[in-house]
C-alpha cells in the first residue's frame, strides 16, 4: 500500500495505492473521492474536465458527500454544505484487512443559524480486492437531537449512458434502461443493483443508506461545467437516506456504506 500527498490542479489531495494497482484519489476540500482505478487500470468514476477542483463551486464527478440536506429539500445551499468544506486526513484504524483512509470533517452548531448543531462526520474509503467500499459516519456530538439527509452522490463512468442499464430499482426483476434523462429518488430499496454499459460492469451494495438515488440530465441539460455530450458519459446511482431523514439522539453514531465491485 502507498498513500501520498498531492495537489491537483491547485487542490490538496491524498492518493491510496493497492496492492494489484488498484488507486483511489480524494480532495480534502469535500471529502470528496474523485478517482478510482481498479485493478484492471480502469477508471470507474467520471468527473468533469471542466470542474474546477479548487472550487469554490463543488466538484462535478467523483463521489461528491451529501449531508445534511440533499438537493433544495431545505434551508441550506443545494445539497448541504459538506461537499464544499475542507475535511482533514484522520488516523487509519490499526489492523485495518485493506488500504484504507480516512477523512474527518467538524461542524459546530455556531457556524450557521440554518443547522445549528454539533457533529462529526467521517468518511472511510477502503480499497478492497475486487471493489470500493465507502462508508460516511455520523456522531451527534451536540446536546439536542439532529435530523439530515445523507447520500453518496456517485459518478459512474459508463461510456454511453443512452445504452446503459440497471437493475435491483425497479420491482419484481425489471431492468431500468436509461436511454432517456432520468432524475428519480427510489425509495426503501435494499438492493443490490447491477449497472452494466458499454464501458463498464459494476455491481453495488449499500448499507445504513434507505434509498437509491438515479440521475443523468440528458442531452437537452445546459451545464455550465460539463463539456457538450458529457452526460452520456456517466450515470449517477446514489446511495441515500432521503425518504424519511435520519434521525440522532445527542451522543448517537450513524452510518451509511456503498460498496462498488467490479464485474466480468
């Protein structure tokens, strides 16, 4: 295992190299992961090249961290304030079975008057034999119960998303094509779910997460900071809890995983 420090494109950054050269790369600012090549020298997750990595806007790719509120379904800025905040490297856990690292981010209650609460989120990115796994944690470190939403807001690499499929959304066996733009909150699916595309062929898990969240704006969606034809490239599948939001007595820990493995 090999774990550097590095700047990308003005960014602090840490890289976690495996055993079968296998790598997974993350800003601190975010949290946010936003490579990862698998054993094969694949590149499994899509991030704009015309996203500034060093913001201040956040990062469109990767794996970007949701929390404490998903989209506008609240006071704060779209999609909380987590994935635009400066997390730091924290101590990997002794005896860990894989490469693993891990990213800390505070928020003290006193920070804004629209979530004023006390917490600790921890985000653990482990490199495992056939797959990625990555789990956002949550401690209530405050006095008073707090209520988000969470979701790892995930960029597929697909090569063509209009021949890209999923299933494990749908009930009953059905496969979802994705063919057309899709934006779809799905909710209490326990998985798990298999995407397969031209490019790509990946299974995933979640757990902790409630829901799976699908997205690709299509062709007629002007994104400022993604090339023309860049939504073909990618699907997003989100683990999420944004149904019904999570709720945390003082002192109580939650936590939510998503877990990609490769596929033949």
């Amino acid at each position: 295992m090999t774990f550097e420090t590095l700047t990308i494109d003005g960014a602090p950054a840490v890289r976690l190299q495996g055993p079968q050269g296998d790598s997974v790369t993350a800003l601190l600012r975010g949290g946010q992961v936003i490579s990862w090549i698998d054993a094969s020298g694949t590149e499994r997750l899509y991030c704009s090249p015309l996203s500034p990595l060093a913001g201040p806007q956040a990062v469109r790719g990767g794996v970007p961290v949701i929390f404490p509120q998903f989209s506008g379904r609240g006071p704060l800025m779209r999609h909380g304030f987590a994935r635009t905040r400066d997390w730091a490297l924290a101590n990997t856990p002794a005896g860990a079975a894989h490469p693993t690292l891990v990213l800390r981010m505070e928020h003290a209650a006193s920070e804004t008057e629209l979530w004023a609460h006390d917490c600790v989120c921890t985000l653990t990115v482990v490199l495992e034999p056939s797959g990625l796994r990555i789990t956002l944690a949550v401690h209530n470190t405050g006095s008073s119960p707090l209520s988000f939403h969470a979701a790892l807001h995930t960029y597929l690499e697909v090569g063509d998303g209009t021949q890209t499929t999923l299933a494990g959304v749908l009930p009953q066996g059905e496969v979802l094509s994705l063919a057309e733009p899709i934006d779809h909150l799905f909710e209490s699916v326990p998985g798990p779910f298999a995407m397969r595309s031209p490019a790509s062929a990946l299974n995933m898990a979640h757990e902790g997460f409630t829901d799976a969240v699908v997205w690709n704006p299509g062709p007629q969606a002007v994104i400022a900071d993604l090339p023309a034809g860049g939504y073909a490239r990618f699907l997003c599948v989100e683990a999420a809890s944004v149904g019904v939001p999570v709720q945390l007595a003082p002192g109580a820990h939650w936590q939510g995983c998503q877990y990609l493995v490769t596929a033949a």
